[in-house]
C-alpha cells in the first residue's frame, strides 16, 4: 500500500492513451477464450479505477499549439507535396525531411501542412523551432517549455533541450509534432553545446515517441538524410508555370490573362521562384508599375538586377528578423559550403563566371583527387544550386543562384580574380579550330564567350587575347562569322598596338572578310599583308606565295578574273620553282588556276590541269589523302558543268565513299560530296534518287555544322531548288523564305548568298505567276548585287538576265530586250565570247525575237548559240539540246517543218541518252515532236 499512489501514478499515464485501453481489453478478452471462464473483476477494477480518475478530474493532456506564424490565405499548389506529408504523419517514419532551394518555400509548405493536421487532428500537439542557429533554437525551446509548465523549465541550471526531450518521449504527451525550420547546418547538430559531449549533442537530444513526428526543412540534402537517418526526405521542387501564374495572381491586382507574355517572361526571368514571385509582386505593388516594367528592370546591368533583387519586403510567412530578398537569402549557405568544402566554394564562384547552363565538368579547376570532386560537386547539388544533365553530365546553376554568386564574389571582392582565373583555365583547355577539335570546342565555346565579354578584366591581357583569337577562328569554322569578327579585330588591334605584329591577325581577319563576302574589306587587308610578307620574307618566300594566292581568291570572288588569272599563274610559276613541282601548295596552285579555269567557262583548259594535279596528288600525297579528294571533287564538278554526268556521277559517288571512310561520315567534306552528287542527280532529272540526298544532307548538317552554319543554309536552299523543280511550290516557297530569313540574320543583308536566296524566291514567284511579288524582289537583287558586287560581276549580270526573263514573261518586250542586249554585252566583255552565261545570254534574246517575231534576227543568233556550245560544252550537254530544241522551235513558229523534224528527233534522241527517258527536258522534247506532227496534218504519227 506505501507504493499505491506511484502505481496509480504510472498505471493512470498507461490507461490515458485510448490504444493502450484497448489493448488491454483485448488481453482480458484473450484470457478469458484460453481459461474459458469470465473474468470479471480485473475488468470491474478498471472501470472502478476510470470512475475514481473522472472523479478526481484526471484528463487527458491538453493539445498545445506553439506556431509562429498565421496561416498563409496566398498559399497557392503543392498539392501533391502537401498529400504525401500528411500520409507520412499519419503512419510513417517518425523522422521525415522537407529539402529545397532557398526561397522555393519549404517553410510556406510546412506552414500549410501544420494548419491542415490542426485542423484534421485537433488533438495534436504542435511545435515549431526556428533551426536557423543554436541561440535561436534554445530560445524556442524555452518557450515551449515555459507554455508546457515543464518542471524546472524555470530553473537557469536546467536544459530546456533535455526537458522538452524528457517530456515528448513520454507517452502521457500524447500526438504531437515537432517542426524544425532551416535545419541547414549540420555542424550544429552533431557539435557539442557544453560540457557533457555526448549528451549535448542535439541530434541525441531529440524526442522519440511512437506518438510523435518531428518534420525538419532544409535546403542541403547531405543535411536532411544525416538529420533523420532512417526516416523520409521529400523534395520541393520549383512550381510549374500554371502554378506561378496563380501564386503571382494571389498578389498583383491587375488581371494576369490581359498581359500573358509579360506574365510568362517574368516567371521565366524569375525561374518560377516562389521567393523572387512575391518579392517582385511587393515591389510593383509598392511602386504602382507594369510587369513590363519590372522586366525591363530586369533587363538592366547585372549590379542593377542585383539592387533590385536585394530590396527589402514584407512577407509574413517568413521571419521578422531574416532577410528576405533573393539576393540575400543564399549568402548564409554560401559561407556554410565555404567552411564545409573548399572545393565546392571554388567550383561555384567558377562557375559563376561562365554560362550558367551546361557546364562541362572538364572545363571546372580540378581537385585534388577524383573523389574530393564528386564530393565537392555532391555539396552544390545537395543545396540545390546546381542540377547535373543526365546525358552528358554537364552542370545547370540555378540562374538567380548564379546571379547571387556573383553578388558574393562581388561582396567579398573576389569577382575580378575569379574572372581572371576562368580565363586562364579557358585558355588552357580551349583547342584549335581543326575540325577534329569540333565537339570539343563546342562544349566549351558559350563559357568562353562569357567569359571574354567580362568587362572585370583586363581586355588586353596576353592570355584573354590568345583565347579570343582561338574563339574567334573556331566561330569562323562554325559559319557564326558576325561573333567571330569582332574578336578578331580585337586581336588585331591588340597586336597591332602592342606588338607591331599583325601578319597572323590580317590573315585570319581577311579570311573571314572572303567567307563573308566583305570583299572590299577584305581586298586591302590581303594586298598590306602580301605587301608586308614581300618585304619581311621576301618575293619567293612559301608564306608570300601563300598570300598572293588568297589575294588571287578575292579577285575570283569579285569577277575580277583578269586581276585573278595572271595572280594565279605568278603564284603557280614561282611555286614550282622554290617548292618543286610535286609540292602540295604547287598543287593547291594548280587547283586554284584550274577552278579559275572552270569558272570562266574555259573547260577545255581547266580539265587537263585538274587531271593533272589529281595524277600529283595521288602520287605524292596518296589515294585517300582529303586533299586528293578535294581535286577529285572539283574535276567532277567540271564534268558536271560540261554535261559529261557519266563521268560526273561515278567520280562523285567515289569521292563521296572515300570521304566517308577517311574523314567519317559526318565530316563537313563528307556533306560537300553529298550535297554535290545530291545536285548531280537534280539535273539529270533524278528526282528521287536526289530528295533523300538533299534531305540527309540537310539533317546532317545541322547535327554537325548547327541549324545556322552557311552550308547548312546552302542545304536548304538547294533542297527548295529541287523541290522548285519538281514544282513542288508548296514546299518550296517556304523553305526559300526561311532560308532567306536566316542568311540575312547570319550572313547580312548584303552578303552574296543572301542575294542568292532572293534570286531564288523571285524566281520561285516567278514560276508560280506571282509577277507582282518576283518583279520587286528582282530589282532589289539587281540594285544589291551592283552596289556589292559591282557592276560587271557575274551575279550582278545574272540578276540582269534574270529581269529581262521577268519582262519577257509579262510581255513587257520594251523592257526586255535592253537588258538582254547589256547583259549580252557585259558577259561577252567580262566572261568572254564563249563562256556558258554568254551563250546563255545569246540563247535568251534569240528567243525573245523569236516571240516578238523577229524570225529573221532570231535565227542567225539560234544558229550561232547552238554552234558554240557544241563547240565550248560539246554535242550532248544539256545546254546545248535546249539549243537544238529552240531553232527546231524556230523553225516550226516560221512553218519550216521540214527543217524542224530531224532537228526536233535528235534532240529527243540524245536527251533520252544523256537524261533519261522521263527527265522533263526529254517529255518537253516528246511534246514538242507531237505537236509538230500534228502541225503538219499526221495527228496519227508519235513521238519515238
């Protein structure tokens, strides 16, 4: 009986809770099944026991509520977050972990699910401990304690810790739950806070209760597994857009649907950061403006994004004494991971000086071993701040988290080093621009632009300079020859300047001058740099030679072939004589004078010169070397020209075959080959057997040149050709206009194959009978081209010719024939008598006095345009039937059907021979044949 009140005492904590009352009652029952007799007076006992507790007025624990914070009226999603953790609560671990970036609102979403379990479980205790730092813990801890009436919680000797653990792991406590926010440092916990180590470790000091569950928040994930162990950790993730829109909405008054594409700027600005969405919402609140406003603002210079992103709000779901905005809200983790892993500290100030997305893990400063790496990048990505691509493990920084990097760098006055030593790393790694070199290039060039545009650095420092050169020249591979420029003159000018060297600087500079058709620019660079190299190393030197070459170039870009051809042949004559006759850049001259050759139309002098520095090439260089490729290349583009495509065709599938097995099947050769036996089978009328071609092509091309490179913008041009030919316009007029679009984006408005491209979609309109539409994009060609290419260049006279076709076609003979007259003129005085476009031009007016009806000015010039090209082309090239075709039509329009049968035949017959029997030229040819059968009373007679 002495110790009745103590096992009242503990037989009254035991019976309180209503799970132990039953399982009591379901042992009593048990006893009685196995005794088979009732056994009343325990169950008596009991219920004389609760009557005698009522009576003394002993009750259950009263719930407690020790919460911070109202609930939020603007919480808005989180749904399928908010159904786990309230499932977890219920019935599962007893430790569970609610990480996240800072700002994306853990706290907010802990805030909900603390009212909705109140609300759910009224008889629930819960308590809410700010984690931030220990004071701020042990105060709340007394706190609760001094609600709690917790013996000795008053006493300054005692532990508030330890008696609040004594307290919960009681049963007598009853549910509760045990809420610690930004539980992010894990040094805290694990630390000791007095004497007794072991003990005053926090993590020992917490609760256990098979009542209880303790919820920590924290932006480290490392953290949040090492808090609760065994327990469950659960991400929060950013909101999606639909769910941003409506927690932006819950703040700004003004109607969101009104102003769409604001709204969706802003949260992609803002990255969807609950955090950045109600700072921004406060400040066009408080300052009455637009979202466009706000976005400009953003828009604005990093140091004032930063000051407008540090500006202080009101948020009542956040703590009075932290500060809130997001320029500020990562500084304490940044200093955390400073103390905690100094690599990890450098990989992020690193990467805030490059691109924020895509990082390759190779281009970060290494460590000091692999693990000490993976560590230091299992820091970042534990804090959210960076994500890793599963594909090719490059690294993603939150962008607002990079912003705010760069804003602590700034803080602590480490920007400026670090951009310095971005720089020298980029400078160590970043290749040449060889074409093997690509990928890796690649990878690194948008980090290396970010870093060269800085201006926290010096812009003439000797190591950003020869970056900048390697940048530019891999840009002017890639065709992005705008970005590439404007390093180049910076090279340049720096070298000019400082080293009064600019040999290597005007040769690249000029080369990308040619590439972009700056012809006038790039003309004086090669003539000062040809200039200088004749008087550094003299008239002979191989480096002299190589400039009087790419002089010559220019001069065959500009039509100035006359300037060109004895440039050539000097170049050729004095290689031979100070490099040998088999040397590879006496070949490369000999394949320039021969393409010089070919391009004036002088065939029959450029095919024993390209035949013969193939024979040198194979000899010295070898079979598959690319450069006896190339010549092989070119030669089938001569027999293409010449209408010999059964000795193109073959020439060009085996360049194309040992392209792909010397330089693989993507290389930017490989795709030249492709493209060029694509256009071989275009004009012989191979339609299907050229669109697959033309297609693979284009596909390839964007996978390894990108979407805008110049070949690849040829790609699609010439697929907008062949479907143009095939009178496709549907699909083509499309594909010409983008292409169209994109040349004036990437190349310029001015630049040849820009004009290229409107000639082609005038001629495209032309075609369809568009007249209104082709005649202003004609003339503007026209206008164009003469202002940049000159007057007399080949693509300005084919533009001329082009306008004449126009007039003609409207019957606007008045205005035809000048322009056919000039540009017969012109041709004849700057390509010469014979070249294939003079005899085009002669072809073109004859045929306009044949449609006026001047037969007797018609004819004598049909004679002579089919006479040359037998001459110049030979008896099959297609040029040549089209020809025959037009005087045997000269001859039916004048009632000469005698004349015109056996002329009409044999074009028949040699356009079935050389293009096949359902290439459109044979079927014209077949149609005309009819036509003229009928003309002379024998409907009944065909065509052979």
């Amino acid at each position: 009986y002495k110790q009745q009140g103590a096992m009242e005492s503990a037989t009254e904590r035991y019976l309180v809770n209503q799970a132990q009352k039953n399982r009591v009652r379901d042992c009593i029952k048990n006893l009685e099944l196995k005794q088979n007799k009732t056994e009343t007076s325990f169950a008596v006992r009991i219920e004389e026991y609760k009557i005698i507790s009522y009576q003394q007025q002993i009750v259950m624990p009263k719930a407690k509520w020790i919460v911070p914070f109202e609930k939020n009226r603007f919480f808005t999603g989180r749904e399928s977050e908010l159904t786990e953790l309230e499932k977890l609560t219920e019935d599962g671990p007893k430790k569970i972990a609610v990480f996240g970036l800072g700002g994306v609102g853990k706290t907010t979403l802990t805030i909900e699910l603390v009212y909705r379990i109140r609300e759910s479980h009224k008889d629930w205790s819960i308590f809410w401990i700010p984690a931030t730092n220990f004071e701020s813990l042990q105060q709340a801890y007394l706190n609760i304690c001094q609600q709690l009436q917790l013996l000795g919680w008053d006493d300054d000797n005692a532990n508030p810790i330890k008696l609040l653990q004594s307290h919960l792991s009681e049963a007598s406590a009853g549910h509760w739950l045990l809420v610690f926010d930004n539980a992010d440092d894990i040094s805290m916990w694990t630390e000791s806070h007095g004497s007794d180590k072991v003990s005053s470790q926090l993590i020992d000091c917490l609760p256990s209760s098979q009542f209880g569950r303790i919820i920590f928040t924290s932006r480290d994930r490392k953290t949040a597994y090492a808090l609760v162990q065994r327990g469950k950790v659960v991400l929060v993730p950013e909101l999606d857009e639909s769910v941003a829109i409506g927690l932006l909405q819950k703040y700004i008054p003004h109607d969101l649907g009104k102003h769409e594409d604001d709204t969706k700027s802003l949260l992609r600005q803002l990255t969807c950061l609950p955090l950045a969405i109600v700072q921004a919402a406060s400040y066009i609140n408080k300052n009455d403006i637009s979202l466009a406003t706000y976005l400009s603002l953003l828009a604005d210079q990093e140091e004032e994004v930063i000051d407008l992103l540090s500006e202080h709000f009101e948020d009542d779901s956040r703590y009075r004494d932290v500060k809130n905005p997001v320029a500020m809200t990562w500084l304490i983790s940044f200093e955390q991971i400073r103390l905690r892993d100094k690599l990890a500290a450098r990989f992020l100030s690193f990467i805030a000086c490059v691109g924020s997305k895509n990082v390759p893990r190779s281009l970060l400063p290494p460590g000091l071993s692999r693990k000490q790496e993976i560590d230091a990048i299992g820091t970042l990505k534990a804090y959210s701040f960076i994500y890793e691509r599963q594909a090719d493990s490059t690294l993603d920084v939150h962008r607002l988290v990079h912003l705010a990097t760069r804003n602590w760098l700034r803080r602590e006055e480490l920007l400026v080093s670090w951009a310095e030593a971005v720089v020298d790393r980029l400078d160590d790694v970043f290749p040449n621009h060889n074409h093997q070199n690509r990928t890796i290039w690649r990878r690194y060039l948008t980090h290396a632009r970010y870093a060269l545009d800085s201006q926290l650095i010096d812009q003439d420092g000797k190591r950003r300079i020869n970056l900048a050169e390697r940048v530019g020249m891999c840009l002017y591979r890639d065709g992005r020859w705008k970005e590439a420029e404007t390093l180049l003159v910076q090279v340049m000018k720096f070298r000019k300047t400082v080293l009064g060297d600019t040999l290597r600087s005007m040769k690249d500079l000029s080369a990308l001058f040619d590439s972009q058709g700056k012809y006038k620019e790039a003309e004086p660079l090669y003539e000062e740099t040809l200039r200088l190299r004749k008087k550094v190393l003299g008239e002979e030197h191989p480096n002299t030679l190589t400039f009087m070459n790419n002089l010559a170039d220019i001069f065959d870009s500009q039509g100035k072939y006359e300037a060109a051809e004895p440039l050539y042949k000097e170049t050729l004559r004095l290689s031979k004589i100070v490099l040998g006759e088999e040397h590879p850049n006496t070949l490369t001259s000999m394949n320039n004078l021969a393409r010089l050759f070919y391009i004036q139309g002088k065939y029959e002098a450029a095919e024993p010169l390209y035949k013969e520095t193939i024979r040198l090439r194979k000899k010295v260089l070898g079979e598959e070397h690319p450069d006896t490729l190339t010549i092989m290349n070119n030669l089938s583009l001569l027999f293409y020209s010449q209408g010999k495509y059964e000795a193109a065709e073959p020439l060009c599938e085996e360049t194309l075959r040992l392209r792909k097995k010397v330089l693989g099947e993507e290389h930017p050769d490989t795709l030249t080959s492709m493209n060029n036996l694509a256009t071989l089978f275009y004009s012989q009328g191979k339609y299907e057997a050229a669109e697959p071609l033309h297609k693979e092509t284009l596909r390839l091309r964007k996978k390894v040149l990108g979407e805008v490179h110049p070949d690849t913008l040829t790609s699609m041009n010439n697929l907008a050709g062949l479907f143009y030919r095939q009178g496709k316009y549907e699909a083509a007029e499309p594909l010409h206009k983008e292409t169209l679009r994109l040349r004036k984006k990437v190349l310029g408005e001015e630049h040849s194959d820009t004009l290229t491209s409107m000639n082609n979609l005038s001629l495209l309109f032309y075609s369809q009978g568009k007249y209104d539409a082709a005649e202003p994009l004609y003339k503007e060609t026209l206008r164009l081209r003469k202002k940049i290419l000159g007057e007399v260049h080949p693509d300005t006279l084919m533009s001329m010719n082009d306008l004449a076709d126009l007039f003609k076609r409207q019957g606007k003979y008045e205005a035809a024939e000048p322009l056919y007259e000039e540009t017969l003129r012109l041709r004849k005085k700057v390509l010469g008598e014979v070249h294939p476009d003079t005899l085009m031009s002669m072809n073109n007016l004859a045929d306009l006095f044949k449609r006026q009806g001047k037969y007797e000015a018609a004819e004598p010039l049909c004679e002579e345009t089919l006479r040359l090209r037998k001459k110049v082309l030979g008896e099959e090239h297609p040029d040549t039937l089209t020809s025959m075709n037009n005087l045997a039509g000269l001859f039916y329009r004048q009632g000469k059907y005698e004349a015109a049968e056996p002329l009409h035949k044999e074009t028949l017959r040699l356009r079935k021979k050389v293009l096949g029997e359902e290439h459109p030229d044979t079927l014209t040819s077949m149609n005309n044949l009819a036509g003229l059968f009928d003309s002379q009373g024998n409907p009944r007679r065909r065509a052979p």
